[in-house]
C-alpha cells in the first residue's frame, strides 16, 4: 500500500474509495472511482499491478490502515451479460468503515 493518500487528497482530485469485486470470484480490488464511475488504481505501488485483497474484509481493512472513513462497495455479476440481458444488476453501496 502507498503511504501519504489520504481521504483529503482523494477529494481534491474528486475520487471516492472503492472495492470492486465481481461474483464468484475471490479478487477484490481497492482503488477509487471518480464521478463518472472510472476506477483509478491509487493504492498499489506498482503502477501495472492494481491492489486486490482476497476478502471483503481484508479490502476494508486496507483502507482503514490508510485512514480511510468511508468506501464504495461495487458487486458485479458476469451472468446478465452471459444470457443477453441489457441492464446490469452491478450493486453499489456507500459504506462507513
């Protein structure tokens, strides 16, 4: 994890804490979103190689460490997509730590 983002610098530059993770598997990774929804991988030190933790968990706990209060939590499904369905069921909450 980098040392030094805090929730402060994270606002200045208008990004949001964020999990994402996808059902079925055990990855997920600890970034944060802007308003349109990109996710920025702002927590790795390595640049090419996004932070992921394999728990809900142990994601929160990562942001914790760096001093995080809140995140956003975003759980996509593969299978709307698989059978052809336009809208997607991707749940996103807002949640304290």
């Amino acid at each position: 994890m980098l040392k030094g983002i805090t929730e402060q610098s994270l606002q200045a530059r208008r990004l949001v804490p964020a999990i994402i993770c996808t059902a079925d598997c055990f990855h997920y990774l600890v970034g944060a979103k802007d308003e349109s929804g990109m996710f920025y991988n702002v927590f790795s030190e390595d640049a090419k190689r996004p932070l992921f933790r394999t728990s809900l968990d142990q994601a929160k706990k990562a942001l914790r460490e760096q001093g995080m209060k809140k995140v956003l939590v975003e759980m996509q499904t593969p299978y709307d997509e698989m059978v052809g369905l336009q809208e997607s069921n991707t749940v996103v909450t807002l949640e304290t730590l």
